[in-house]
C-alpha cells in the first residue's frame, strides 16, 4: 500500500475506534479542513479536538470506506458512508498527505442515503 492510503485507513481505523489522539496523529498540526463545518475551514488540531470530542461522544458514530483511489504519492480520493446521530452521509473526500500525515482535506456530502 502507498504511504497515503496507510494515513488515510489509520485515520479511518482511529476514527471508528474514537480514540481521537490515535485520529489526530494523522493530521499535521496546521491541517486545513473544508467541507466539514459549513461556510467555515477548521485549521489545526486546536479547532478539530473539540468538534471531533463532541462527535467521538455521539451514537451511531462509524464510517465505511466505499471505494478508494490513490494518486501518486501524495492524494487520497475517498468515497466513503458514515453513520451518525443526523443519518447516513454519503461523502467524497480528497485527502493531501505529506510527510506522512494529512495536511488539507476537502469534503462533500449528502444526507440521507
């Protein structure tokens, strides 16, 4: 497997496990994240930690991974399903990994499946 798909699956892995150090540790410290908050970037691990505690805390809580395809040695292009307290969002995600943790991720979803 290339180094992205290894982030990506760990991220995936902590995610589902909700152990959010283990989640965190797969994003660089001055991530950017668009598409999760709406009309808003969430940048670095101070303002994920508290979105994702809250998240970590709810019921349902598990994504699946749809299909996956890696380009290089750097993009992530994810088709993945999570469950949640909203419902099921189908979403894509494109996910830039250097140095062995992801630095930008962008997301579109849609409710309900």
């Amino acid at each position: 497997m290339a180094e992205p798909e290894l982030v990506f699956r760990e991220q995936v892995r902590a995610f589902n496990a909700r152990d959010l150090d283990a989640f965190l540790a797969t994003y660089g410290p001055e991530v950017e994240l668009h598409g999760l908050v709406p009309d808003r970037v969430v940048r670095g691990h101070e303002e994920m930690r508290p979105l994702y505690e809250t998240r970590f805390a709810q019921e349902p809580l598990h994504c699946e991974i749809l299909g996956l395809t890696v380009y290089g040695d750097r993009w992530v292009a994810a088709h993945e399903q999570v469950l949640s307290p909203a419902g099921t969002v189908v979403l894509v995600g494109v996910f830039e990994v250097v140095d062995g943790v992801i630095v930008r991720a962008d997301m579109t979803g849609r409710l309900p499946v």
